[in-house]
C-alpha cells in the first residue's frame, strides 16, 4: 500500500514539475506563455548572437512584452489536434532546452 502512495507521489511531483518549472522559469501565467517567452529570449539570441547588450535587451524587451502565449497555444493546437495546448506547449518548452 505505501509503494502505491509512493508511485502516486512521484507521478504527481513529476507532472507538477512538467507544467510548474517553464511557468516559473518564465515568470508566466501558463505554460504556452512561457514557451513563448522562451522563444522570444532565443531568437533575441540568435539575431544578437549574444544574450546580453543594449541591441540583445531592446529586442528581448520588445518580444516579451507581445507574449501572450496565445500565438503558441494556436499553434501547438494546429501541430497537435488530438493533445491539449498546455501539454503540447510544455514538451515543446522542454524540448528547446
């Protein structure tokens, strides 16, 4: 009986974990948001090829504040049909790092 609690504990520690750390990581209000952000940061990174500097910091500053996420979740939707936004954006998140 206690090995089933266990499982269940970790199942939903690691589920939490999924959807919690790219919201975190991202200062957001959903996981598509933070996908989003993350985007954002990397492509500031890669036209800059730096990730700090006046130019890295005006187009960083300018994405973020245009992330909604509502971009990504559309998309992840017409990626993925049959899975919900927030899954679809969180494994593409976790995908990117």
């Amino acid at each position: 009986m206690k090995s089933g609690i266990a499982i269940i504990g970790v199942i939903v520690i690691a589920v939490a974990v999924f959807f919690i750390v790219p919201m975190a990581a991202g200062g957001s209000a959903n996981v598509c948001q933070a996908l989003e952000k993350h985007n954002v940061s990397q492509t500031a990174q890669n036209i800059t090829g730096t990730n700090s500097g006046p130019v890295h910091d005006v187009i960083n500053s300018v994405g973020q504040s245009f992330a909604t996420g509502d971009g990504e979740a559309a998309k992840q939707a017409q990626d993925h049909p049959d899975t919900p936004s927030a899954v679809s954006c969180a494994a593409a998140y976790w995908k990117t790092l």
